[in-house]
C-alpha cells in the first residue's frame, strides 16, 4: 500500500511539473522578444503606479502629446482629457486603482517605432457608496523615440 501511495504521489508531481512549465511557456510565447516584453511590462508598471498614487509628474511623461485615446464607450480623446481624468481623480479624492490582470500581457515589436502592448486590466473603486472592481481590455501602441518610451495610441474597450 506505501508503495502504491508514492506512485501516485510521483504522478501527482509529474502532473503538476508538466502544468507548470506549460503555463510558463505560454507565458512566454506572448512576446516573440523576451526583452522587449520586460521593458513594456516594466513601464506598463511605472505608469500605473503614478496613476495609482495620483502623481501627475510623471503619469504625463508617460503619453505623447499627441496621443490617441480610442475608449468603445467615451469615443475619442487625447492627451489633456487623459492627464485632466487623473487631475480630476486626485481633487476628487477618488479610489480608483489600476491593475494588470496577471498572465494578460502580450507584448509585440512595431518595426521602427516601439512596440504594441494587449492586455486585460481591473479597475476598482468605490461608486454610490459600494467598491466594486470590473476588467477591460486594451491596446496600447508605445513609440520609441531616442531612448523615450511614450504611448501614443490607446484602444481601451469590452465595457
């Protein structure tokens, strides 16, 4: 009986190495540049940081003044309605907060600008009184413009 219950429990290990490594290598084919799929998911981090933590400095740097911002429900707008929404959020004293959905990134080169990012990402705050969170899904196109990264095309959509 010990021998059969350390049977399973090596097929249960083996099972559960195999899940693993075909999560990662999932991971990993969502970006053809490991490099370049560190370096947006390092400013996708920064620049919702500054949005969580209100800090307009450096959330502005993030976008090109002539942004495209695509919304399937706002239509469409640009750069001062983008860094005017995270005013309004600071003097509102609002909760809002932004998260990446984990294992939603996608990362792919734009040959001689950036790079386009895709994901899915969870907004939550407190509305009539009740915190509620809600998932969307977006596009970002970032320029790469002597050593500046800066998006200039936002498609935000499935509202």
């Amino acid at each position: 009986m010990n021998t059969r219950f350390i049977k399973y429990l090596l097929l249960a290990a083996i099972v559960m190495v195999m899940t693993i490594s075909n999560a990662k290598a999932q991971q990993q084919q969502k970006s053809s540049d490991p490099a370049l799929f560190a370096k947006i998911a390092q400013l996708d981090s920064l620049v919702f940081d500054a949005l969580n933590k209100r800090d307009t400095t450096t959330f502005k740097n993030f976008f090109s003044k002539d942004l495209e911002f695509f919304h399937d429900k706002g239509g469409l707008t640009g750069y001062d309605h983008t860094i005017n929404f995270l005013k309004s959020l600071l003097e509102n004293k609002s909760d809002l907060r932004r998260d990446l959905v984990k294992g939603s990134l996608e990362v792919y080169p734009v040959p001689g600008y950036g790079a386009m990012q895709i994901g899915s990402h969870q907004f939550c705050h407190t509305e009539n009184g009740k915190y509620g969170c809600a998932t969307f899904k977006f596009v970002h196109v970032w320029q790469n413009k002597d050593g500046q990264w800066k998006i200039t095309r936002v498609i935000s959509y499935d509202h």
